[in-house]
C-alpha cells in the first residue's frame, strides 16, 4: 500500500439509514481513487447491544452489499466483516491495559447507550477501545465518519500518542474526515437527538432500503415547527436538518434551497424534498438487488477482504507485541 490510508466502518446492528448514507457512506468511493480505503463491516462492534443472531447474519450481508451498491470497488479498496480478522481483538486487549476507566466512561454515546439498557455491559464501555484497535492496525491517517464519532476518534488518537510515547513511535495518529453538510443528520421525530438504525421508532429515519413509498411518508410526517416560513437556523432544528438532508442529496447549499423556496409552503418543500431522496437512492436501491442475490460474489469478496486486512493487521500486532515484551512464537 504506497498511499496514505483511509479506514472505516459501519456496524450492521441494523439496517442502514440515510444518516449512515450521508455521514459515511455516499463518501467512501469518491475516497478510493486518492487513498487506499479499507472499510468494515464492525460485527463485533454491533453485538455490544443486543442482536438477534439471524439479523446479524442477514444485516452483515446487506452492509456488505450496500457498500458494492454505494460505488466501492473491491479491486481498489479492502472490504472485510470484523470478526474474520482476530487481530481487532487482539489489539483491543493490549489498548484496554492503557485505557483510563474515566475517560471511557465520559464518552457521550457509552452514557447514551448506557441508559437505553436494562444492565450496564462492558462491551458498550469499551466499544471505543476497540474501535481505537480497528483503525491503528491498519496505521491510518484518515477516519471519513458522521460527527458522533468526533469523541472516539479523539481517544484513539491519545491511546496512539500514549502507547507511541510509551514504547516509541508504533502508531499512525488518525485524523478524523467528515462531510461539510450532513455530518449529522438527525431524527425525523425529533430533531435533538441523530437519526440512528437502532431507533425504536421507524418514523425517525428512513432506510437506505425503505420503499420509495415509505421514503414519501415518512418525509411527509417529519417535524418541523409552526413559523411557517422556509429559513435554514437553529430554532427551526426540524427544518434545518430537511435542509440538510436536501443539501447532502442534491448538491445544492443550503443557502440556494433557502432561496429557492423562499415564497413556498413546508407541503411543497417535503414533497420535493422526497423526491430529490427518491431519486438519489434510486441507483444504489437498484444495484442493491442484483449484489445481494448473488451469494458466491458476496463471499468472494469478504474472504479475500479479510485476507488482505489480516495481512496488513498482522504487521502492526507483531510490532505492538515485540514492543510491550510479549515472546515471539
Ligand atoms: N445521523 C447520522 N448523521 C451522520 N452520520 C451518521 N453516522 C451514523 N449516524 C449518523 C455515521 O455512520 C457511520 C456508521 O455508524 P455505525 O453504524 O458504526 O454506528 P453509529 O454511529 O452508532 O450509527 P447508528 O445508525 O446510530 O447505529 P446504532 O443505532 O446501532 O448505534 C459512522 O461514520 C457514523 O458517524
């Protein structure tokens, strides 16, 4: 690998919304023609809450299959399921060891999704570890991810800087990338909080995978306010993140879509705002199809994915494992 690298990953706790779209992936392919990408599908990352196994199985196919649909090409970048490369966990451990209880236990999405659970489990805790292990295996310098990761990367880049001051320079310090508008797209039912596959209510986001009817009404039912007048600011949060959305599919700045539909009504906004999503989804909903029916391909790619990726992991756990004084075998 001769350029600098990008990584990331999406966990398929779910199937994937327009958030994930936006925030992560419509990103990724445009990315492999300067960087050599390597991209996840982070299965270990997604049985930090509670899944049911038939789903995993079924989601990890379906991200593998949207990532092929969204324009990522397995010649160019790497694409492999978690679980297939051990060195992840491996290098979670020896991370762990350096790993402050108080800093992880400050991470905004462990208190989020801590509260949402019945019993407090520590994988939610260290959730961030071993995303930390992901990305420093493959000595990565860009993250592309949506805003919510801005606190993970951040730890990863202090468990590098403390491990590199440690035992001496080991790790690549990651920086993180992310898109100018729709870094985070939020809940169509309420705006404080960002639009996520794992919501309990199926209003607040729409799917990648939705139909295009449902895409319609759900667009349709999102909250917006009473002003009654099209302007892109914080007290119309509803509208704002429309906007956004309208942004982030059509190409268009915000600024021009204020303008444009300055004179017009929240009715005619939404409705054009559905079709704009429609038609952007349209190529991937396509492509989807043929990808995920194809099951010989499909394993094709991830196992030769997980080669490569394990490669490439092997080398940085090595060195990791020389430097903190493990025997070699
Ligand atoms: N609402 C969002 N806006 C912009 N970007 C987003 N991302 C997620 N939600 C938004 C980005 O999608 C990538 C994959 O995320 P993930 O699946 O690894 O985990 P997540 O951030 O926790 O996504 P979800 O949808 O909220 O999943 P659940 O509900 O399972 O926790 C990341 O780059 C993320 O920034």
């Amino acid at each position: 690998m001769d350029k600098k690298i990008v990584y990331s990953a999406i966990q398929p706790s779910g199937s994937l919304t327009i958030g994930n779209y936006i925030g992560a992936l419509s990103n990724f392919g445009n990315l492999q023609e300067e960087y050599d990408c390597i991209y996840c599908i982070a299965d270990m990352h997604a049985i930090t809450m509670p899944q049911e196994p038939k789903d995993l199985r079924k989601n990890t196919l379906d991200v593998i299959s949207l990532y092929l649909a969204a324009g990522l090409d397995p010649e160019k970048s790497i694409l492999y399921i978690q679980s297939h490369v051990p060195q992840h966990t491996e290098l979670g451990w020896v991370l762990n060891t350096i790993s402050s209880l108080g800093q992880l236990q400050r991470m905004t999405q462990f208190k989020d999704k801590s509260q949402k659970s019945k019993e407090i489990l520590a994988g939610i805790l260290n959730y961030p570890v071993l995303m930390a292990a992901d990305i420093l295996l493959y000595q990565t310098s860009y993250v592309p991810v949506g805003e919510d990761q801005r606190q993970h990367i951040e730890l990863t880049r202090d468990l590098a800087q403390k491990f590199n001051s440690r035992y001496s320079d080991t790790f690549t310090i990651p920086e993180m990338m992310t898109p100018k508008v729709g870094a985070r797209i939020m809940s169509l039912q309420n705006p404080e909080s960002k639009m996520s596959k794992s919501d309990s209510d199926v209003n607040s986001y729409i799917l990648i995978l939705d139909s295009e009817d449902d895409t319609r009404r759900k667009i349709k039912r999102a909250v917006t306010d009473s002003v009654g007048e099209i302007k892109y600011n914080d007290e119309q949060p509803g509208l704002k993140n429309l906007i956004n959305i309208y942004s982030s599919f059509s190409g268009k700045s915000t600024d021009e879509i204020v303008e444009y539909y300055k004179n017009s009504n929240y009715g005619i906004f939404k409705e054009d705002l559905a079709e704009v999503v429609v038609e952007g989804l349209r190529p991937i909903r396509t492509k989807f199809k043929e990808i995920r029916e194809d099951k010989e391909y499909l394993e094709k790619i991830y196992r030769d994915g997980a080669e490569k990726a394990s490669y490439l992991a092997n080398k940085t756990l090595r060195k990791v494992y020389k430097k903190v004084g493990f025997i070699g075998r």
